[in-house]
C-alpha cells in the first residue's frame, strides 16, 4: 500500500503534478515537487492555484534546487512543514484539489444536486 509508506518519509519528492503528490499533500506529508518548466504540465486554471507552492519552494524546476531547499531546512523540516503560512497554502490547495471526507457520497450528491 502506497499510502504506508508514505507515512514513513520524513519528506517525500516527487518529479510531476501527478498521483502521489495529491495523496501526500492530502496526507499532510512533507513534500516537495519538481519539474521541467516548459513540459506544460499544467493548464492556466491549475496553474495560478500551484503559484503559491514555489512561492514558498515547495515546487521549483530544477532537481539541484529542490535539494537545496530540502538541505536547508532538513534539520527543521517537521517545523517548517507544521509552519501556519505553508499549511494555509497547502490547505487551500487541497481543499480544491485533493479534498478527501468520510462523507464523501453525501458530499458529492449534494453538489451534484446543486447543479
């Protein structure tokens, strides 16, 4: 089960906007993100939401930066992980992107009832 060992990193990077970074940032895992620029990965409605995230390094185009980040904040990592400005942004995005609920199904009929 992926979402086992997931729980177990101290940080987990990933090099896309794919799968396992939505469950990590959902899980609440530190986690970092890296890619190349010009692979248009994202489509102009994502991408102002994922500003926020190199804003604060969480995503960046370069591997060696991403390490660099982690390096620097290694010996801290939970507390900045834990930090109220980076936790709003990963929040937020969540809330948008990665919701999870146990009430999931009552959730999703009432919006589709309100369509």
């Amino acid at each position: 089960n992926l979402q086992k060992y997931m729980h177990r990193c101290k940080v987990l990077v990933t090099d896309a906007p794919n799968t396992t970074f939505f469950i990590a940032l959902a899980l609440n895992i530190p986690t970092f993100a890296f890619w190349n620029e010009h692979a248009n990965l994202l489509d102009e409605y994502a991408r102002e939401d994922f500003t926020e995230f190199f804003k604060i390094g969480l995503i960046t185009y370069s591997p060696k930066k991403t390490a660099q980040i982690i390096n620097e904040k290694w010996e801290n990592i939970e507390d900045w992980w834990k930090d109220s400005a980076v936790q709003q942004v990963r929040l937020n995005w969540v809330h948008k992107y990665a919701r999870s609920s146990n009430d999931w199904k009552r959730e999703f009929y009432t919006k589709v009832m309100n369509i």
